[in-house]
C-alpha cells in the first residue's frame, strides 16, 4: 500500500517524540491525549534557572552581537548568487498560484526582470522593519505552490515566503526592485524582499545609539503599540526593542516609524510590564513553558506565512527573551550549541540517551526538515513542545515511520 498524509489544520502541541518511530495502539495515534498545556509539564521541576547569572550575561552579549549585525555589514550577503538560485530553481518546477492555476514561464521571468539582480550591492544601506513583515524570495506576495495534489503540499506552504520579520528587527538593504516597491535585505538570520513602506533608512549615530541601549523583550502575544499620536503595530512574543525606562509595572520602549522621506522616525511608547520586560528573562523551565501556553493552538505558517510560526520560528521566538538567538531554519538551529548525534541508536537507546542528556524546556530535538523542544518525561516517554502542520501515517505500517 502506498504512504499517505493526513493533512489537518494542527498546531502547537504535545505530542510523543517523533523521531522514535512508536507503534501506535490499533486505530489511535499516540500522544493525542497528552496534557497540552505547556506548565503541566514544567511544574515537576524546580523553578530555578538553567543559566548561571554570568552564562546569561554572555548570552545576551552573543544575542546582540548577532541581532545588530546587519548593520554592521558592508556589503548584501550572496544577494546575486541567492536570487540566481531562486530564479533558477522554480523556472525548472512546475508551480502554482493562489487561483490553483499553474504559473507561466512568463509570470517568472517578470519577476526575475523586476528583481534587477544586477543591480545587487547598488545601495548598501542601514534600516530597520516599522512593522510586523516578510522576507519574500521575489519581490511580489502573490504565493508559489507546488501542485496541491501532492501529499502535504499545496496550501500553506508558499515557497516564496522565508521568513516572517518583527519590527525593530535590523536590516541591510542591498537594491531595490525595478518598480521601487521592494527592497532586497538582509535581517541577521535570513534574506529576502521587504516592501519599501515597511522599513527605514537610519543612519551611524542612529545605529550606534540604539546599539547601547538595552532591550525589551515583548512577552505577550499580540501587544498593541500605541501613544497618544496613534497607533503603530502589533508585536508578538520574539519582538525586540531599544529599552529607554522601567518604571512600576510599566516598560517604554522606542518604537520605528518610516517618516515621509523614508528616513526613521522614533516614537516613545510605554506598555505594561507584564507585555515588555527587560531581556533576559529568568531562563527557569517554570518561565519558558509560562511563555509558551500563548503559542498553544496558534496554526502553523510556513516561513511565518500569515505571521503564524512553522517549528524554527516557535523555537526562535521562544527562546529569545531568555537571552537565546537561534537561527531561522530547523538545520541551523539543530547545529547551535552543543550536538549530539542519536544516528545509530535503537528507538529505546534513543529514549533513554534523551533522558538521560536533555534538559526539560532547553534541550533541542531535531530531525530532516524538523525541530522541536524537549519537554522531560510523561508515563515513562520523553514529550516534546513542536509546531507542525500535519502528520504522516502508514498504512499497514509498512516503511517504519508509524506515529
């Protein structure tokens, strides 16, 4: 019989380690009764930090050293050589659009034409995104499907979406698209096309300023943004922005705004600090699964699609207030820190390796095209935290890859 996919709307969630190949018990899954609620499974352990004080401080260093490097940059990282790749790539498959109508040669050469890839390294400039965004691989949001009669593809994963952008999030900017509209830049983890209206140019002072400043991080979901001259955005949980004051229960934090001749313009806004708190956070397991009960339910998005999180990105996001940078694909984040290979090993082996080794609410678990956060041990099992989109089942359990 042949493998199939079940392709269902799911999201964060619990779920028994994946990589270990369970059986399930006749006509259920596994894990589909696991307790989904994030702090059930941190409150067997102690509410103490993971991180020594100093470990933190020189995380956070690491973390700023990393989020501000666009700026300091000099020149697009691989802009031509990556549009080339991308252009080369799907002109060759066989692609789709939001209507389910195949694209035309013509629709990829247009976008390849508006890309301008010569022009690459023209501008080399600082800025920074004023608003939740997208990296898009061409400049354009009209989505790329591979054909939705193959098994797990279709919608949500438009292959043009790379990366969802916070705002506040430093950009190098290396061109701009033929029509102006679109700007190729550069964020600390990723590339892609940006509109032109969602970002703004600054200059050294400006940089160095808020490179000094210490940052807040946003701890509440969907946080509304605002002072008395209006309203600008709002920010998830993984937003960071330069920290001017505390004061009882409240942070202020200075706000991007792109100002009429496309040059930054700051706002001071003030928030409660039960939604923006100086980072780093208490890297307590505790801490962490109280952070991510908001993330519980939220649906998957491909490469941010929609400004939901795929697995990266929910990893990413996470950990980031806790003073943790992590890269923005699952490869990458699983070749951070210290790795230890489970290749080789039986399912038991690597269950108890997990065991024994991981550190609940710390502890990264990958495998191809995947990543999830250890969560310790329920009925005997090791349990992970993950974003997903969907599951593969195998009839009559043929292959080996049953869940």
């Amino acid at each position: 019989m042949r493998k199939k996919f079940i392709r269902l709307s799911l999201h964060v969630a619990f779920a028994i380690l994946l990589l270990l190949s369970f059986s399930p018990p006749s006509g259920a899954l596994v894990g589909l009764d696991i307790p989904q609620i994030p702090l059930y499974h941190a409150v067997s352990k102690p509410d103490e930090p993971i991180f020594s004080v100093p470990r933190q401080r020189e995380l956070v260093v690491e973390l700023k050293m990393r989020f501000f490097s666009p700026w300091k940059q000099t020149a697009p990282r691989d802009a031509s050589a990556v549009l080339h790749w991308v252009f080369d790539t799907w002109s060759k498959r066989e692609i789709y659009g939001e209507n389910l109508q195949r694209r035309s040669p013509e629709w990829i050469e247009e976008q390849r034409r508006e890309a301008g890839i010569e022009f690459a390294g023209e501008l080399n400039r600082r800025a920074v995104s004023v608003r939740p965004t997208s990296l898009r691989l061409m400049p354009t949001d009209r989505p790329v499907f591979l054909s939705p009669d193959l098994p797990g593809e279709g919608y949500p994963f438009d292959y043009l979406q790379n990366s969802f952008v916070h705002s506040g999030e430093p950009l190098f900017l290396s061109h701009l698209s033929r029509d102006g509209l679109w700007g190729w830049c550069d964020t600390s983890y990723a590339s892609g096309w940006i509109p032109l209206s969602d970002l703004a140019f600054l200059d050294e002072k400006t940089a160095e300023r808020w490179m000094a400043l210490p940052l807040g991080a946003v701890i509440r979901e969907d946080i509304l943004l605002r002072n008395d001259r209006g309203s600008f955005f709002r920010a998830k949980i993984g937003t960071l922005m330069p920290l001017i004051g505390t004061g009882i229960g409240f942070s202020r934090v200075i706000v991007p705004v792109r100002g009429e001749d496309g040059i930054i313009k700051e706002e001071t806004v003030s928030v409660s600090s039960e939604a923006v708190a100086p980072l780093p956070l208490s890297a307590t397991p505790w801490a962490i699964a109280s952070l991510a009960e908001q993330f519980t339910g939220e649906p998957y998005g491909w490469g941010g699609y929609l400004g939901n999180r795929d697995c990266s990105a929910a990893m990413r996001d996470l950990l980031l207030p806790f003073g943790l940078w992590l890269p923005r694909n699952s490869r990458a984040q699983m070749e951070t820190g210290r790795s230890l290979s489970l290749e080789g090993l039986s399912p038991e082996e690597k269950k108890e390796r997990i065991k024994d080794l991981g550190i609940p609410f710390m502890t990264l678990l990958g495998m191809p095209g995947h990543v999830m956060l250890y969560a310790g041990i329920w009925r005997g099992e090791p349990v992970v935290l993950h974003n997903f989109w969907g599951i593969r089942t195998e009839i009559e359990r043929k292959g080996g890859g049953a869940m």
